[in-house]
C-alpha cells in the first residue's frame, strides 16, 4: 500500500465539501498515514482460514421470553407515582415541536 499524500488528502476533503487549511491538511495526511500503516499490519496477520469478526466473543441475547402472565397492579397503583396523569392514563410532554 502506498503513502497518502497532501494532495490526496486536499482531494478528499474537496470530495467531501470540507474546508481545510494547510496545517489540517498536513496533519491529516501524517493521522492517515498511520492509519494505513496500522490496515497493512493487521492485513499482514489476517489469514484465510481465521473468519472476520466483529466481536471476539460470541454474542447472544440475555433478554427472557416475554411470558403472559396476569398482571396484579392496578391502574390506580400504576399511576400513584406518575408526576401527572389524566384519567387512566399517563400525561407526558409534547415532544418534537408538537403543541397539545
């Protein structure tokens, strides 16, 4: 893989409608730089036989089975802590802009 320059980089950033002065530029191009130097060496050590992953681990839900069950709190109960409510429901905030 070959060193990215200044100009690639200036490119780029054209690319993606980014401003950069000459001393971004130049910084990027060495953060790059390390950043491909960091990709070769990984690429060096990936093997065929060693599948990409993207956790080390495996993963799996913890979460139970939802269950129905009967359910024993009231609405009254339910709602005996609420900040506010109205009737039997809970009363929130609009949110969005939204005016009520």
């Amino acid at each position: 893989m070959s060193e990215i320059t200044a100009e690639q980089v200036a490119h780029l950033a054209n690319l993606a409608r980014i401003a950069l002065t000459d001393e971004e530029i130049e910084h990027l191009t060495t953060e790059l730089g390390q950043i491909m130097h960091a990709v070769e060496q990984v690429s060096e050590v990936a093997t065929p036989d060693v599948p990409p992953t993207s956790h080390p681990i495996p993963m799996q839900n913890v979460f139970r089975d939802d269950v129905v069950g009967t359910t024993v709190l009231t609405a009254d109960e339910a709602l005996a802590g609420a900040p506010e409510s109205d009737d039997s429901r809970f009363k929130v905030s609009a949110i969005l802009g939204e005016e009520q």
